[in-house]
C-alpha cells in the first residue's frame, strides 16, 4: 500500500464526492424531498460562511490526527483498528496531566498534556505491534479487543477515581487553564488543535520522504519476505509503527480534550477512530491526502447539522454521502492492490 501523492488523492476524492452526492440527491427525492434545496443547504453548512469554515475544520482536526494514525500503520501492512480505544485513553491521560497542579511554568502544561495523551496513544499501540511483531498475532484481533479495554477502563475510571464530584455530568475534573489549548470564542470549536494536526501531517510526510525509519515501515508493508531479505528488522519496525500510530490516535483524543471539552466526558468521541480508516483509505494513505479527506468528512458533519435544521432532511443523509465515499475508496484501494500483484 503506497500513497499516489497529493494530486491522485484530490482526482480521486472529487470523483468519489460527485458519485455521492448524486446518489444522496436520489435518495432525497425517493423521499420525497428537494435534493437541490438539501445539498445547498449542506454546502452552505459546511462553507458558507467564515463560521462555518472554522466549524468544519473543527470536526475536522480529529479526524485529521486519527486518520494519520491509520495511514501510517497501514502503509506498514498493519491495519490499526484500534484508533478509538487509543483515542480515549489519550484523551484520559491528558485530562489527568492537565488537570494537575505542577509547579511548573504555565507555558510547559499544554505541551505535557499533549505529551502524556500521545504517549498513552502509543503504549495502548504498542500491545498489538509487540504481538503481531514477535508473535504473530493479528493486529485486527488485537485492536478490537483493546478498543473494548478501552472504553470500559475510562468508562469505569471516569465513573469512579477520576470524576468530577462537583458536577452532574460523568466527566474528569476541568483541566487547569495553562493546559487548555487556545480557541476562538462563539462556538465553532476551532482551536490550535487544527495546527497540531497540520504539524502532524508534515511530520508524517518527512517520516515516509526522509527517514530510515519510514524507509523500513513501506519495505515491511509491501512484503515482510522481501523486507526481512534486505535487513529490516521486521518485529521491530511493526512494533515501532504501531506506537507511532497509537501516539497520533491519542494525539487526537488530547487535543479534542484540551480545546473542546476541556475535561474528559465519558464516551465524548463520536466514533472518531472509526471514521478515520475511511478518511485513511479516500486520502491514498498519504499525509496530504488525508488532510483533504479530513476536511471533506469534517465538512459533512458540519453541513448535515445545519441541513437538517433548514431543511428538515435528516443528517442521516451525509452518512448516505460518507457511505458512498467509503465504498469508491475501498474499490479504488482493491484495484491498485490488484495492479500491484499483477
């Protein structure tokens, strides 16, 4: 699995847009409904103004960092699964790191907290590389089961040790103000958290351009027989990928934590990690690709809401509209696999 550059990503992920939108505009009018009218109203949600542009960035910027986490593990012949439960327990150790009174100058509490969510990112990561690599064990298996560790230890921890007493919600005490990330006020959500993610990608892309590291990572993914032949240390380098990948995906639930929520709520991910294997898989797996389909589902997300409230269409709609998506991104992905065999 290789990336086919920014230039690909954007052919591929406009033709992928206008299949879907056309097939969301004939289940709109199978309902009954006017699909000019409702996709207006869902561009207009998305980027019709400078609020709603920050809102889909917004939506954006988790996707972005978990759909890195994904792209990166898969160009490693790894496929991570595990996004979501990395996603949380990132999210747990930087609401725990950021709600604590360190003696430290305020300027060093943001970055810790970011620091401790992608290490623990990385260390829920590294079971299933340490695994597959030295024993052989499916990553796919291993993931899913550590996504469902995952959500019951923070449930439960959240439940219990680390909740807020003073509140009705089930959530972690409020991280102190010198670790919370900066945000616009009035609502769009659009923080520096966008700008981590950026950050993210560019590293992301020098790794696989200019590091032995990501040399070793795209020699084991496209064949561990040929990797092992060359010298690359094929337990280590998948172990190596899988943290890297933990780490953007608990990168992903800090940030969320640091400039949206500003604690940790039980639960507060929508099913962030999931998504990002579709925005991994329509972006070509490259950096930059990813990037752009980021912003298109943070763009959907954006858009279906004030769809629905001008419109009275369901924002079920855009998930018609990410379905389709995933599906030309999947055959996509299937044919190159196909060319590359042949």
């Amino acid at each position: 699995m290789h990336s086919g550059g920014f230039a690909s990503s954007l052919r591929h992920a406009a033709s992928a847009l206008a299949l879907a939108v056309a097939t969301a505009a004939c289940v709109i009018w199978l309902a009954g409904g006017a699909p000019v009218e409702a996709l207006a109203a869902l561009a207009k949600g998305a980027a019709g103004s400078p609020d709603a542009i920050l809102r889909s960035l917004a939506k954006a910027t988790p996707l972005l960092l978990a759909g890195l986490a994904v792209s990166l593990a898969l160009r490693g012949g790894l496929f991570n699964i595990g996004a979501e439960g990395q996603l949380l327990v990132g999210g747990l150790a930087a609401a725990w790191v950021g709600a604590m009174d360190w003696s430290v100058p305020a300027w060093l509490h943001a970055p810790a907290a970011l620091l401790a969510g992608a290490f623990a990112g990385a260390a829920w990561g590294a079971v299933p590389g340490v695994l597959r690599g030295w024993r052989g064990t499916h990553e796919v298996i291993v993931t899913i089961m550590m996504n469902y560790i995952a959500i019951h230890l923070t449930h439960y921890l959240v439940n219990g040790p680390l909740r807020d007493t003073s509140t009705m919600a089930v959530a972690t005490r409020p991280v102190r103000e010198g670790a919370q990330l900066w945000s616009l006020p009035g609502g769009t959500h659009f923080s520096a958290g966008f700008f981590v993610a950026l950050a993210a990608a560019a590293g992301v892309a020098f790794l696989f351009r200019r590091t032995a590291l990501g040399f070793e990572i795209r020699a084991v993914g496209q064949g561990e027989r040929a990797a092992r032949a060359a010298g690359v240390p094929v337990a280590h380098t998948m172990a190596r990928a899988m943290c890297l990948s933990g780490a953007l995906a608990g990168l992903a639930g800090a940030v969320e934590v640091l400039a949206v929520h500003r604690r940790f709520l039980d639960a507060f991910s929508p099913g962030y990690g999931f998504d990002s294997i579709a925005v991994a898989l329509l972006g070509g797996l490259s950096a930059w690709g990813v990037t752009l389909s980021s912003v298109l589902f943070g763009s959907l997300a954006a858009g279906s809401v004030y769809m629905e409230g001008w419109t009275s269409t369901p924002r079920q709609v855009a998930g018609v509209v990410q379905a389709v998506v995933i599906v030309a991104a999947g055959v996509r992905l299937l044919r190159q696999r196909r060319r590359e065999e042949e």
